[in-house]
C-alpha cells in the first residue's frame, strides 16, 4: 500500500502534540511526512523542519504559503495534520479542505460552535475526508466496547459514567510561562471550556462512541478552583442521553494523584462494561448475575473491531501512541478508497469525523452555560 | 470492663441486618444479648429468641413488652438495637430513649423527616446515647483518611466524589417475592428514596464524616429503570458543599458488576485520597507532584484514630464485620462514660448520631424534590 | 445449638494470637471462655483472667492445674485452645487430650517431628477432636478453589506456585526487645525453622489443601540474611507434589513491602486459579483460552464449600478473623457430631488436623536438612 | 540527526516479530529500511520486500546475497537486524558483523553457547555495535528500577524473585501446525532450552540488567508437562547471585491465564521494588517501615534513565513497542557515537549486547543441565 504523502500545521520545537502525531503517522508506515508550516515563528519553522529531515523549501513559514507550495508541486502532500492549538485550527483546517488536501485535524474540533459549523459544511462540500484525533477511540478495547454495546451484549444502556481526571493544573501553572498551560487556561485560543473543552470533548465523544447514544442535554455545574483562572478547571455535569439513558460527566485538572485517569463505564440491562485509559488493554466486562471477566486486548475471542486495532499479542501491552495511530490507519485507509474509488474496509470507518466534533463543540457550549445558569439543563441543539 | 445488656428489635430467623449487629457487638466483648423482640410474628418471635439462647419470658412478642419487661427486672437491657425496616425505627427508638435506655440504630434514622427530628429531640431531651450505624465510618482507613483532612495534609477540600453502586435490584427482584427487595422498593417501609435512601445516606454520611463538611445543597437527578418501581434505583447528584467545595454522587442498584462498591475520593489544594469499601484496608493518598502512597491498616505511621479502629497486624485484612464492631464498640466506651460521669475516650466519640441521622433524611428528601422538580437545587436545611 | 464451655492456655496480656482465637471463638457464638491458663507468670495469668471476666478460680497458674481444676467441675471447660510459643504446644495438647478435651491447637503443631508424632498418636487414640488453626483454610475462596480443583473445573494439576512473604524482621527486631521476634528467631521455642516454620507450614498446609496433592519431596535454599539470626528468615523452594506435579514455594521475613502476602496460585491443564490472601474475597479463574473470571465472595453461583463459609452478602469484605472463626465454627459442630454420636456436617469436616500438622512439621523439617546439606532433593517421609 | 539505513534478515509475511522489529525501527525515525532478506522462500522474499516498498533489486533471496549487494552500493544498509529464529542468528549476524555492519539481533544470541562465544568473539574483533533486543529493558520504569538499586535506594539487595509466565502452549499446540509453535518447541531450531530459552534468557537479562548483579550459579528443575514436547515447558530454578544474594526464577508456557506475565521483584535491606509487564508504566517502590510507593512513568522526579526512555506525559501508557524502540533508539546513538569518534550519549549504552546474550546462553545451558541432573547446583562459567 503506498504511503500518503503528509504535510503538518503546528508541532514546531517545543510543541506537544505535533511529536504524538508524527509517531502515530509512523507507526503503521502509511505516511510520509513531506512538508511543514510548523511554527508561526519563520525562523523557529525552519529549524523544526530541519530537525524533522524536511526539505528546506518545504519547511513554509505558514500555512497558506504551505497549501500554495505543495499545490504546485506534482509530489504535493495530499493530506495535512492540524496540531496547533483550538483557535488555530479552522483556518488552516478549511483552507486545506478547499485546497482538496484532506486533513486530520486535533481536538477539539474549533474554538467556538460557529467555527466547527463552518468546519462541517465546507467538509461536507469538499467531501474529503476529515478525521478528528479523539484518539481514545483508537484503542482496541475501547472498540472492543463498542462492539459489544451494538450487538447487544450488555443490553439497552441504562446509566453511563464518564471521567477524566488530571492534576497538572492544582496549582497556577499558567503563571510560571509554562507554555502548554498558558494556552489551555486563555479563553481566546482554547475556548470557552477548560476542562471542558480539554477534557470534556474526550469523555463526550468517548461516551458516544461506545454507546452509540447521543447525549441530549447537559446540566453543569463548573469551576474555576485556581485563583484568576478565567475557564473552569473542574466540572461536574449530568447527562441525558438519547434512548433514555442517563448519565455523569467529571472533568478536572485539580485532583491531584490522578494523570490521565479517562475512565467509562456503561452499565446495560444485563450487563456491565469498565474501562481506564490508564490500564487500556484491559476491559472489565459483568454479565448480569455472572462473575465479571476481565477481556484482554488479543485473549480469546473478541471482536473483529478490536482485533483490527491490535498489532501485537496479548500480554504486551500497546499504549497511547498505538491507539493514536489506528486513527492514522484509518484515514489512510478512508482517503485511499475515496481516491480509488471504492468503499473503505468498514473497521477503518468508525474514527470521528467533523461531525463528531462539532457535536463536542455544541456539547462544551451547553455544558457552559448551563453552568453560568447556575445549573440547569440545556439541550445540545437548542441555539443560543 | 463490664459487658453491657443489650435488648434487640427485630432480627429474627430470615432477616439480615440482625445477625450483622449481633456479631458485631459480640466481636469486641462488651455487649451480652439478653432480651428480643425479634419479630412482629410472636412464634417467629420465640422461635428466633431459643436459636439465640436467649430466657424464654426475654424473647419478647412486641418492643413494647420488651421495654416494660426490662425494666421491671435489676439486670434488665441496658442497650436496645433496633434492627427493622426504616419504617419501624422511630417508634421502638423513642419508647427505648424515654424508657431511660440508649439505642444502636440502624440506618437510615427513619421513615420521614418528620420522625428524625422527633428522635433527635427526645434523643437531646433524654441524654441517652444514640448511636446509628453507618457502619463504613468504622474502617479504620476511613478514620485515618478523616484524621488526615482534620491535619490539613491535603490542604483546604475543592472537590468530593463519592458513589456507591450495587447491582442486585437490575432485575425485578421485589416481585419474586425477596423480602430484602420488597420492603427496599416499598416506600411506605423504605421511604421516598430507594438507592437514595439505602445507598444515599451511607455516601452522604461518608463524605460529611471524611471531609469534616457539610452538604449544603443538591441537585439530584433520579430514575426508576425497573418498570414498575416506586422508589428510584438510580441517582446522579450535584454536591455544593460547606466552605465552597463541590462534589458528585452517585447511586445505583442497577450497575451490573457492582456488588457493594461504595467509594469515597477527596482532592484538596495540595493532595488526594481515594478509598474503596471493597478493599478497604488500603487508602491511597497522592501529595501533589509526589507519587501515590499506598497506606494500609497496621502499616508504617497512621493516626491514633486509625489505630484506634485496628485489631490484627498489617496484611490481615478486617473487613465489614469489624467495622461495624468498632461502632458498637464506641457505643459501649460512651455509655460507659456517662455512667460513670467521666468524659469518653475523645476516638470514640466521632460514631454517627441521630444528628447525623437527621441530616441524612433531609439529605435524601432534598434530592427527591430536587429530582421531582426536574433538576434543582435544593438547600437542605430550607422547609418544603 | 448450646455454646462450648472453652478454656485457653496461653494469650494472657501482650500476647497476639490469643486475642485472635478468642474474636473468632466469639464471632459465630457458639463457644464460652470459661478457663484460662493464660500466662506463665501467674500474676499476669490472674488479671488476664480478670480482663476477660474469668471467674477467678478458673484464671489458673498453669495448664495442668486448669485440667485438673476443670474436670472436677460438672460445667468444666469441654474444649482447649493452646495458644502459646511452639515450644509450649505439646505437653499441654496432649494433657488435655488424655484428659478427654478437645483441643484447637495454634500452629505450627509442635517444636519438633517427635512431638507432631506423639500427638498424633494421641490424638488418634483419645478420640478427640484436634483442630489445627491453619486458619486461611477458613477462607470461603480457598474453600472455592479447593472445590473448583476436587471438581475437575481446571483439569489435572500441573504446577503450584505459593509463597508467603513478610518484611517485619529486615531489621533485626529481636534485639530490640520485641517478644514477637525474640520466640519466633529463638530455635528453643520456634523450632527449627524460621520463616519456614512460621511462614512455610501455612503456604504448604493451603497448598495441599486446595490442591488435594501431597509434597512429597522439597529442595531448599534457605538463609539467614539479618547477621546473628539463628534461623532463617527467606527460603526458597522447589516441590514435587503427587501425581507428577512440580512447585515452588518462597517465604520471607526480610521482603520490604510485603505484610502477610500469602499467595496461592495453581495451574491445571485446563485452567488457573489464583488467590491472594490480603484480598481474600476474590478468586481469579482463567479458564484455559478464555477470559479470566473474577470470582468474589457470594457473587453468581459459587460451591457450597465457599457458601458455608460466607456469612454476608458480596461486596462486603470478610476477612481474616471471619477466616479464623470459620475454623472455630467447624470444630464445634465437630465437637457437638462426636458427642451426639452422629456424622458431622461434611463440609465441617475440612478443618485442618493434627495430621495436616505433623506433615507440616515433616515438611519444615526436610527443608531445613535439604538446605543444609546445600540443597538436594528430601523425600517428606524418609526417616532422618 | 540523520537516519541509519537498515537491511533486516528474516521478518517476511506470517512472521511476528520483524514486525515488532520494523515498528521500533520507525517509532523514533532513526531508521530507514532499505533492503531485506526477508525470507528464506526466495518468492516470499520478493513479495514480503513489495508489501514493505523495498526496491525490488534490494529484496534478497538470501543474507550472503544481501550483504553482498548492500556493500556494493554507495547507499548500502549501515545496520542489519535478525528476526529469524534462534538457530538462523549465527550465521547473519557473523556475516554482517564482518562485512563491516552493525548489528541488531533477537534473543536469545543464538542456538548454543559455542554460537555466542563465536559472535561475543567476532563482535569483540570487529569492533561493530551489537545490540540485543532484551526489550524489556527498554521500559521507562525497568530503567528507574536500575537507577534505583544502582543509587542504593533499596540497599544491598538480598532477594531477587523473577517470573515469566505464558499459557500458550498449554496443548499441543504445535500438532496443529502454527509456525510460532512449531520452531519454538524444536531443539534444532530454538535450542536445548524451550520456556528457559525464549522466557528465561529474558527473565535472566532483566534481573541482571535491574541488580547489576550476575547469576553465578542455577539449580533448576524443568519440565515438559505436554506429551511428546521435546524442551521444556516449565522451570523452576534456585539462583545464586554475585554479593550473596538469591533469587527465585519461574518460566513456563503452561500456566493458563497468563499472557505475558514477567514480572520482577527485588528485596533490599532497606527496600522493595515490584514491577510487572503487563502494567509496565508503574513501578512499586516499598521503603521499609514507610508506606509503599507506586511510582509511574513522569509522574514526579524520577531518573535521568527514566526520562531518557519517556517519550509523552505520565497517564498516557507507553507500551511494549515504545520499550522496543528505546533500543533501536540507543543503538543509533551508539553507532552514530561510532562513526563520529565520540562517546556515545551515556543513557544509550545500558542496551543490552552480545556479552549479555551470551550469559543468556550460559545460563539457559547451565539451567538444563542442572535440571537433567536431577537438580543440583551449576555454576554458569563452569566449562561442561
């Protein structure tokens, strides 16, 4: 299978996640990465692109100057990677698009509602394929989960329990210039949601992606606990969700002890389903009156979604950066059969799309004013 | 140290609760059964009384006559223990405080608000000792986790989350003819909270006993998924707690995989602590940018409260038996006290009261109002 | 069922294990202390006498006194508990049996090979009931595991790893005056092994209780790592079990981070179970290439073996004193089937033995000759 | 920093670990595979080389043949690695080594210990990088644990208890004809060692590689619990370490419920260290007398090792390809060090080489046999 060619937006020297991305579009060998916008600071987007073995005229000073260069080139990267932070996804986001390149672009999907709107329609327009990074959705069990939900194996979903819990904000790290903090804390680039927006767009989509429900409406209650933040850094939310099943939602960036402590658990009329990120190859499943299993990414017999997920045997644990890449895999695969003109294998087709992340978008902006309300509840597609 | 006379309502052949009591005043030694009104069916009455060994004319047919008998005799009950359905505490507890005698009541107080502030005012007016089982605060980890807060070693609480999910009523269970699920779902017995009354109480007392604060308002969400239910068997709450923390619980009788999975987590400024009823020799506390700690009953520096609930060496686990021992155990310390006019040993005195008690039964009716309402928030101390 | 009237020897104050005995003789209500020979000193052994409200002329000064004292009363004690050092285990076992008491014996059974052999024999020729406290047999999912293997539920036994490890004595406690470590390191009273003593006659008594093999020959490295201990405190070693089965065993005093982790695992041809002793209400079972189950006290449809040992529902943990008494409650119906002239329950009639003791004492034996002669292979019943 | 090219030996379609192999060769982009002789079916060989976009004049149908071409090339590969199976190391890695390449070779070195002194020798003499891929002392938390014991953190370390338990070939798995199975179980092909030599050579490498202690002598006792198996499937061992210390190692492909269950465990006089495979970003850390620790990967200050090896933030799981690719990692740097006459970064040279394979084959011999002897103690360097 040929390797697609791959240009980058964010991700310079000194960036998070950009470094995550380009690992997951190794891992699989499906892409190569061919060109850059990668710093908003020209001299700093040279040097990451050195650093990355690009060629020094690929290395673009922005953006626009990078869709404009590999557009003119017969070897033109056909995909691009969106890793800067939220308010510098739509333009690059909707330029590429139009542009005909098709994009996986991080989450959350925008900086507001209207953004992610706008994101929508022109993917819609274009249809080139977009993938969202909600890269939880990437791990075996958590497909394993999803399989098991839709055929019905723990029965119609009653309750849901979603959790992301983190620490690295319990104190005002943002004052100290630590740059990943900065930004995540500052409305104007992340949003209006702290944990919110950070956090609550994994749970949210993570809850919709392995029930297959949609959430309905919100009511929140959010904080700001660190003195001056100007987002919430913990929220407490519940949920309606489509079906009639109810559920809570925990974000938080201030319970110390926890890192990156995602956790689910869905609970059906005959059975129930536990997973943690942090323990992902794992998924604790109870039949109603039985004792509960413990399924292991690659033991015994499970689902075709989850084996499509798995690289390795059992008892070797794949992680984060594996789960990150089936993401990769799957555009790939996607963008593949759009070009060939075929259907793509259905186990590449379930990463999310716009479409997931303009539900997040709605979601974070229910959530927040149900919250400024003073706790009320707020359907998600009700206009503000 | 002289054992006490303890008397005994309900508890008789097929019940529950009433054994756990028994085996839990026997376990330290300070309490003799001496006298019962086992049952409200005088042949089940007498019959459970010889199974017990106790005197034929002390198993007793109705409380009634078993307080009137008791105190006609020199070595007449000192203690009576009220073992029966919620909707039968109040009376028997009542008549044995104005009769002069102290009570271990189980939980919740009562049937009605209405009743708890009764008992806590004829519980004030006669000085008799109340004790109320909520028996999880008797772990010691539980205490060492209180202690812990008191010292301030997580810093100023922000957030609390506490559930405790079952998964014994996912099924109709009341109309098999169970008589556990019958008189739990039956509110004319259990009261206006099903999960909330049962489970709810035990979380809010919990947490209130931890953190040294108090719920002061709610926002519940409540839902009966077996069709056909009174009470709810599922309830998502929003906490606004004492000095500005928040907090969320969550109860359940429908989580499948969920037997008794009661579990308390506290975030302060500068730490966390996590702890689990079904493990609950162990209590994790993480100091903000340290790794977790691990603490365990009996190992390395814990508190004199912590110490105080211990019997055996680290690595031997107690369990529920002995936490509810400990509460009897504190019960016979207080009694003791005030008869001999001596203040208590200050590490028995932090058992549940009817004060307590109270504050649980406006704790469950604020959530169903909340819930009836649709979502709102609720003071606790405000009259409906 | 009418209490057994119960007389102690050994367990005055400061001791540990009679505390235990006596919790768990209390737990299930059917035995009454009623004697004591509790301590050596008899100053001590009188107002132990009186801390446990012994009526003074039956706090006796030694073991032979309580006998003779005890016999001469209609309402003498029935059974004896010897808690006392190793060393002290023999003389007043066999007076008691001779003198037509039952008796339930601390483990390990005896000081030496010879003693294990002559109670035995008494024990045989009296008639009593011997019951030997190996007391993690009490467990209702030891009781499980030890049904699921008589089952056939994981085929033939292939291999048993157990091992028992501690940290208490890394430092050379028994300097320091502790009369815990000062018997425990002391050959005179402990016998000739240490850990192996202590530690490895528990992990080879579950072994072959679950199993239902016999060791029948031991390889052994043992050690004394703290300079100056005269027994060992780590051990390592190779077992070879009836029916062609191998396993290995370790025990420690010196493994900093461990408490009492005794733990038990055992592979079949057809699947695995392993226990964990200080998480005792769950027993994990993998099924060979399917999802490992974890069983938990109560939960789904265990053996009745595990149902016979389990006082409360599931999710609320019974632990090691409910273990303990389990023991306490098999021996009573013993005890009241022998006098009745009558066959015991059968699932009482599981309890440890003085037989189960003398192979212990075998197995401690050939593992200390094994190890000095630097570690060759030692037949359990060859003559020495 | 530019990137290696790399030819691989074995790897082609239906095998398992070149894969792996390729994977941790991408991970951190400090590789391109540029030729392969991927399969000793010269058909497979072309196809396997497509299926990677070798050029086809590069996918060889042999090593001789490749090693031929590659330096024939200006842009020949710079680095080989062998991903057959163990008798087929040899042979390649001599070749390579002597044309001039370095090398990265899978466990264990080779077929026989007169292999490894051979390649120990050749690799001496030439003067090329050797690494061997003991991955799993590529994890994070493997390296803190050194760094740990080599600080002195735990003390003098007296125990070592070592595991590695699968259930794969619990049947005869290899009747059936799966080609994992079938080499694995076939003396000439996999060595005199069947579960010591595929499991034990890990277990012993990473033992060493944590302690810096050397097994000097084994006492072990081996099985082939399969009928007509002709390696063992199960062992026992007793270990004598350098500096006093013992240990306790267990491999076997018979124990049902386990996947991949190494797992280490280290003793010291002043503290514990557990670790274990399947949850490999946690690392248990037990001072005597204080409360256990569990340390995780980035969370709080931990070794430079451990930074060394950490690619993303603390809760975001790294797994078993990430640890693989730490020495793909560490063997850039040591050949680019090579190349560039400088000291290699001191962080990459802890990778394991051809002097700790052949310990590895040393031990796996000494371990066989001990156990054909029936069990007696074998020095590792002793001559047989």
């Amino acid at each position: 299978m040929r390797r697609l060619r791959l240009a980058m937006v964010g991700g310079g020297r000194g960036a998070f996640i950009g470094g995550v991305h380009r690992m997951a579009a190794r891992l699989d060998d499906r892409f190569t990465l061919v060109a850059g916008a990668l710093s908003a600071d020209p001299e700093k987007a040279r040097a990451s692109g050195a650093d990355l073995g690009l060629h020094p005229e690929r290395a673009y000073a922005d953006y626009a100057a990078m869709i404009a260069g590999e557009r003119a080139r017969a070897d033109g990267a056909e995909v691009v990677s969106i890793v800067t932070p939220n308010h510098a996804h739509h333009a690059p986001a909707k330029a590429s698009l139009e542009a005909g390149l098709h994009v996986i672009c991080d989450k959350p999907l925008a900086l507001t509602v209207e953004e992610a709107e706008d994101l929508a329609d022109v993917a819609r327009r274009t249809g080139r394929v977009f993938v969202l990074t909600h890269n939880y959705s990437g791990y075996p069990m958590v497909r394993q989960a999803r399989a098991m939900v839709a055929a019905g194996e723990i029965g119609p979903v009653r309750v849901v329990q979603v959790e992301y819990p983190q620490d690295w904000l319990s104190a005002p790290l943002e004052a100290t210039g630590q740059k990943q903090a900065e930004w995540r804390v500052d409305p104007s680039r992340a949003g209006m949601g702290g944990s919110l927006g950070d956090l609550g767009t994994h749970a949210h989509q993570i809850l919709e992606y392995v029930t297959g429900l949609r959430v309905e409406a919100v009511l929140a209650d959010a904080q700001s606990f660190v003195t001056g933040r100007r987002v919430d850094d913990n929220a407490h939310l519940l949920l309606r969700l489509s079906g009639g099943a109810r559920g809570m939602m925990w974000t938080s960036q201030v319970a110390p002890g926890n890192d990156n402590a995602l956790r689910l658990r869905v609970y059906g009329e005959r059975g129930g389903l536990e997973w943690a990120q942090e323990h992902p190859n794992q998924l604790r499943h109870a039949p109603l009156g039985e004792a509960p299993r413990m399924l292991a990414r690659g033991v015994g017999a499970l689902s075709p979604a989850a084996a499509h997920a798995t690289r390795i045997p059992s008892g070797h644990p794949e992680g984060y950066l594996e789960a990150f890449a089936i993401l990769y895999r799957d555009a790939a695969e996607r963008i593949l059969a759009l070009e060939e003109g075929r259907e793509p294998d259905p186990l590449c087709t379930t990463t999310p799309t716009v479409a997931d992340g303009l539900r997040g978008m709605r979601f974070v902006r229910a959530a927040v004013i149900s919250s400024r309300a003073g706790g009320v509840w707020k359907a998600l597609d009700v206009p503000t």
